[in-house]
C-alpha cells in the first residue's frame, strides 16, 4: 500500500470514528429527551468533524496534504472505533441513564486528548496541522461540556 493510500485509509478511519461517535450521541439524544439539545449539538460538531476529515482526502491526492508516516495508528483507531460502535449497539438495544451516556462520552472524548490524536509533528502539512488544531481545540471544548454536565448530575457518595 502506498503511503498516499495510508494516508488517504487512515483519515477515513478517523472520519469514520468521528461519524459514529456522532450517531451515538444521536442515539443518546433520543434515549434522553430531556438533554436533546445537548446531545443533538454534540453529535453534529462530531458529523462536522467527519466531514472536516473526508475534506482532506483531495489534498492527499494531489499532495497538498500529507503527514509524517506512522502519525496515526490505524490499529489504535480502529480499536477506539471498535469501542464506539459497542457503545452505539447498547444504547440502540437498551435504556441509558444519563450518567451512564456521560461517562461513555467523557471517556471516548478524553481519549482522543489523552493519546495526542492531534498532536501537531513539523512534518505535518499547515493545512493538515491547522485541521488538527481546530479538531484538538472542539474535542478539548466537548470534554468541558460533557465534565460539566457530568458534575452537574453526579451524585456525592457517603
């Protein structure tokens, strides 16, 4: 496989990681009406997201974006999607509390800020270092949201 079609695979599989973590929560919002909004606002920054990864696919092909080789494991994503789409299934199958959703969200979007998914590398192309940055700065933004409401809702423990 060349290293424009690992690229190219490799951005998809974030994509799509980003699209399910999107219908989760869009799952959630209709598993827990009274935070719709809050889920539904979630879930399309996580589609706008997909979207914003599948908009570099044309700059791989045409060389404009490119990355250092071996910047994303495909196997680490795809085990994190893997996660995901378990997630997706329970909360299709079976009644979620609030609590519970929180977690799962709190979890999967610090997981991305923990293992420096976007981290920047000089080898980066700008226009990829720059999608990155603003992709690091959202997730960065749902783990604020989700913690607070989160906190919110958690009961103290005696």
């Amino acid at each position: 496989m060349s290293l424009k079609e690992q690229q190219t695979q490799a951005l998809e599989t974030m994509a799509q990681h980003e699209e399910t973590i999107g219908r989760l929560y869009k799952v959630y919002s209709s598993r827990l009406p009274s935070y719709a909004e809050f889920w539904s606002s979630l879930s399309e920054a996580e589609e706008e997201h997909a979207r914003t990864l599948r908009g570099l696919r044309a700059g791989i092909e045409d060389g404009t974006v490119f990355f250092q080789e071996g910047r994303f494991h495909i196997a680490a994503i795809k085990s994190s999607l893997g996660y995901v789409r378990e997630r997706l299934a329970e909360a299709e199958k079976k009644d979620v509390s609030a609590p519970e959703a929180l977690s799962v969200a709190l979890e999967i979007e610090k997981s991305f800020i923990d293992g420096k998914a976007f981290a920047f590398f000089e080898s980066d192309s700008p226009k990829l270092r720059q999608v990155l940055l603003s992709l690091a700065e959202s997730t960065s933004e749902h783990v604020r949201i989700v913690q607070s409401a989160w906190d919110r809702i958690r009961k103290p423990i005696y």
